[in-house]
C-alpha cells in the first residue's frame, strides 16, 4: 500500500488511568450556498455546508473584502458578476471550494427576472428595460391586447409589442404612464427617474444633444443611419417602439425608443425619446395612455 494518502487523521487520546482512545478525524470537505442573482444594495447570505467539522472558516467573496465568519452575510457595493471562495479547515487538514462567477449582482424584479445595472456619473441605472408583470406589492398588472381596451385603459397595464411575449428579450414590456405612476413599477429602493434624475445623467454626459448616441445600444436592431451610437455608458438602449392609445397600435420598432419618466412641478414632460438617424435624446410630454419602455435608477 505504498504511497497512499488517507483522508484522515488518528489521534491517542489517553483517559486517566484507562486504555488510550483512538480518535479519527477525517479531512474537511468544503461545501457552501448562496443567492445568485441579487439587487445592489441588498445583502447575499453564504450558507456553510462543509462536512467533518470545520473549525476555521476562511471566506474571499471576489471584491477584495473578507470573512472568518461560518455563514456570513456581505453587501456587495459594485454591481457586477463576482467569484467566491470558501477555504476550511480543521486538526486532519485544508480543503477549499472556488465557485466561478456565482453571485449577479443587479436589479431583481418581483417576478425573479434580473436585470444588469450599470453606474453611470453617481447613478446607478438598470441596463434593460422592465419586463415584470406585477406591481412590487404583487398586485398583477393588467395585461391588455385589445387596441379600444388600451386606450380605454386608466389603470395600470402592461404589454408586449405587436401582442408577442418574444418581443420581451430584448425589448422589455410597454406600459401605460398610469403603471408608471404608481410608483411601484421598480423593485424597492428603486424607483421610475424623474426629470431632475434625467438632467443629470445628460449633464454628465454633455448634454442632451449627444447624450443619446452615448445611450443607445450597439446593436442591429437599430435601424441603419448615418450616426453611430457607442454605447459608451453601458445603458444599452434598444429601438423598443411604442404603443398608441389609437387603432394605428405598435410603431417604430427598430426606430425609436420612449422611456417613461415622472414629471415634476416645473414642466410637462414625461418622457425620453432616443431616435435611429440622431445622436441627440429628447425630452417629450405624452398622454398616459401610451406605452413606453420602463428604466429604474437606485434611489
């Protein structure tokens, strides 16, 4: 038996005056759990699973902070995809367990969808566009096919562009401005931006004449033009379309984006417009019987 390794330790344990105990103690083996997709500013709970009686615990969560706690809690500040360690240990010996690209750090909506954020300036932005079908509370929005019915509507709606749930990745939903006011379209902490929260993500991005093409997403899906978007924010905006409270229904996919936006005392506007053929994004003011993509910001 020549070279074998065993995974355990034999310890002479003397009792008094008694026959010495033999005591086996077998090398750990690592094991832990946590949530993978999680809202930034939330904390993930690591769970220990390791068997053979860990005494040590030696935690590196993959943002350069660290823990000697069994089942630690941690708060990631950055949004971001992290990787995460466990190393124990105990009288036989070491083991560690290294989980690649385990915890999403982003927005969570009430119905588990996850979405990227990114920090643009001293915001923090959810990089797609809504697709929940529930307030935050878990009251349902209603969803609304029929065109008279959608531009009947005066309470919250939802729906999906030309009536295809396909058009959910990467469009997101369209929802009339009354879900929007509600202001329980967005995860907790999280909230539908208003006008001053637009003015100054386009204050930090020189301004509402160039900010668009710095918005806009890098993607086919825009209609071809002479002005090329870099996307250089990660916002990522796609050519989503709208719906119209009027039989003419869905438009400009592929053109244009809307995305709501609450309004304040001091002007009308309720909307972003990002347009194909511009490197410009517009302020617009619109019934609330359209419906527009939704973005969140971190309160």
């Amino acid at each position: 038996m020549k070279g074998l390794i065993f995974p355990f330790i034999i310890t002479l344990v003397a009792l008094h005056s008694c026959e010495p105990e033999l005591v086996v103690t077998k090398l750990p083996v690592a094991s832990f759990s946590s949530q993978k997709f999680v809202t930034l500013g939330n904390s993930v709970t690591f769970k220990d699973n390791s068997s053979n009686n860990p005494s040590v615990w030696f935690w590196d969560f993959g943002d350069n902070t660290f823990s000697n706690l069994q089942n630690p809690e941690h708060t990631y500040l950055n949004p971001g995809v992290y990787t995460v360690k466990l190393t124990i240990l105990n009288n036989a010996g070491i083991d560690s367990i290294r989980k690649s690209n385990l915890i999403h750090i982003g927005l969570v909506d009430v119905d588990s969808n996850f979405y990227q954020v990114v920090k643009i300036g001293t915001q923090y932005w959810s990089a797609e566009n809504l697709k929940v079908t529930r307030l935050n509370n878990g009251e349902p929005i209603d969803y609304l096919v029929d065109k008279e019915s959608w531009g009947n509507h005066s309470t919250s709606a939802y729906c999906w562009y030309n009536d295809d749930p396909a058009n959910s990745n990467p469009y997101g939903a369209l929802y009339n401005g009354y879900a929007m006011n509600t202001d329980k379209l967005c995860p907790d902490g999280w909230i539908v931006p208003d006008f001053n929260n637009v003015q100054t993500l386009f204050d930090f991005l020189g301004g509402y004449g160039i900010s668009g093409g710095k918005l806009k997403a890098v993607s086919p899906l825009w209609n071809s033009s002479t002005t090329t978007p870099t996307n250089v924010t990660g916002f990522s905006a796609m050519p989503s379309g709208k719906r119209n409270p009027s039989g003419d229904g869905y438009l400009e996919m592929g053109g244009y984006a809307y995305i709501w936006m609450k309004k304040i005392p001091s002007n009308n506007y309720n909307c972003i417009q990002l347009l194909y053929n511009s490197n410009e994004a517009l302020y617009k003011s619109f019934v609330l019987t359209y419906g527009f993509s939704v973005r969140c910001i971190k309160q």
